[in-house]
C-alpha cells in the first residue's frame, strides 16, 4: 500500500481525504489536522515554511511517507515550492482553488473566490485571473472546527458578508469551505472546490484497485480527533447515501 499523509490545520482537509478515500485505491492514510498551528490562514509565508518542514520531520519519524497531500490552499501557496526542494524524496500533491473551470464556464468577472487572507495575498496562481473578485471572513476556518455539526450557524455571517457580491460561481479555496457547500444555497451560485482535482492527481501514482486503510492524528486534543474522525465517517456515509 502506498503511505499517504493528509495535511491540514483542522477538518478542511477531511472533505479531500474523503475524495481520496473514494477515488485512490490500495493506500494508507494518515491524517495530520495541525491544531497546534491553526489557523493557518492568518500566519505569513516564512512561518507557514517552518510549519510545513516541521510536520514533514515528524511525519518521517512516526509514518515515513511517500507522499504527502497538502489538503490547505494557503499551505499550498506559501510552502509546497519550498519543501518540493527540501525534501526531494517525497511526492508532494498541493491545494490550488478550482479558479480555471469557474473562470471557463462564467468568466472571470462572473467569479468570486472565497479564500483565506493569506492564499489571496501569496498564491501566485491567482495572479493569472486578474478579474475575479475575492473575499476573506474573518476566521471563518475556525468558526467552521467550532461549529461542524452546526454549519446553520454561520449562514448569518455568510449572508451579511456575501450581500455585496452578486456571482454566478463561487470558488471555495479554502478546504474548509467545501463543509458549507449545503448552506451556501441560499446564494444561488455554482460552487467549485478543488477536492476531486487532489484527487485525480494522487490517483496518478496509485493502484487502480484494491481497499485504503485510514488513520486520525491531531497536534491538539483528543476530543477534537474524536470530532474529526466522526466527521469523516459523516462523510462517508452522506456518499454511500447518494448513491444509493
């Protein structure tokens, strides 16, 4: 089995494990949520590199990955470049917002990416769609930890912070967000996230076939891994549903 690490600062990178669960085949997962460090999207480029290596170090003494998925838009943004050079043994898959097929379909005036501050202010990526509009809530990442099984909680937030921005699509570049895909309807937009790309492009080094195995840690408390892991088989099972 190929030993695959999930990176995040919380459960964003839980809606792309899911993906990866459902479309890789014949891997072992571990999933790292970074706690300790979260929220990411308000730290600079230099601390984000450090972080990044740092988890990298621990994850080579407790797992020894061969691959490593940055399941964060702005982890992706500020570090991916830099531990592509450092650690040059390991695969890394990044994050990047699904600006391309949004941009494709409504143009780029017809777009809104909802990301982190400092994805907006660091990806490079963003700077070829120089026409769509962005937007940053202040520490919407953790109020989503805080409230995931509550996510009709933040529409009021959503709704005052959206009420200026009239989209036919929004870009969710945070992994994060994907979480309010359900109660986001009330924008009458199409949502784009970047879980299924992720997955494509793991897809590209893995087996066509066979079963994943999956396994939680957290550099905070125990109960949040308990919140995490339910997290993840909600998931699963809202799949199995739709397919049913």
């Amino acid at each position: 089995m190929k030993k695959v690490a999930v990176i995040d600062s919380g459960s964003g990178g839980i809606n792309v494990l899911k993906q990866l669960f459902l479309t890789c085949h014949d891997c072992k997962f571990l999933y790292l949520a970074d706690e300790k460090n979260a929220p990411y999207g308000e730290k600079t480029l230099f601390q984000l590199q450090e972080i990044a290596a740092e988890l990298i170090d621990f994850l080579q003494k407790v797992f020894a990955p061969e691959i490593i998925v940055f399941a964060c838009n702005t982890l992706t943004a500020t570090a991916i470049e830099y531990v592509r050079e450092k650690y040059p043994n390991i695969i890394f898959v990044g994050s990047q917002p699904a600006l391309k097929p949004a941009c494709q379909k409504y143009g780029e005036e017809n777009v809104l990416l909802l990301a982190t501050p400092t994805t907006i202010r660091e990806s490079q990526f963003l700077h070829s769609y120089p026409n769509v509009a962005t937007l940053s809530i202040d520490g919407l990442p953790t109020l989503i930890d805080e409230n995931l099984f509550e996510l009709e909680n933040l529409i009021p937030l959503l709704q005052e912070s959206l009420l200026p921005y009239s989209p036919k699509a929004i870009v969710l570049g945070c992994t994060h967000f994907e979480a309010l895909k359900e109660v986001l309807s009330f924008k009458n937009a199409e949502l784009f996230s970047s879980s299924e790309g992720i997955a494509k492009r793991l897809s590209e080094f893995c087996s066509q076939q066979g079963g994943n195995d999956v396994n939680f840690m957290t550099t905070g408390s125990g109960e949040s891994l308990a919140k995490f892991y339910s997290y993840f088989l909600k998931l699963i099972s809202q799949n199995v549903q739709n397919l049913n």
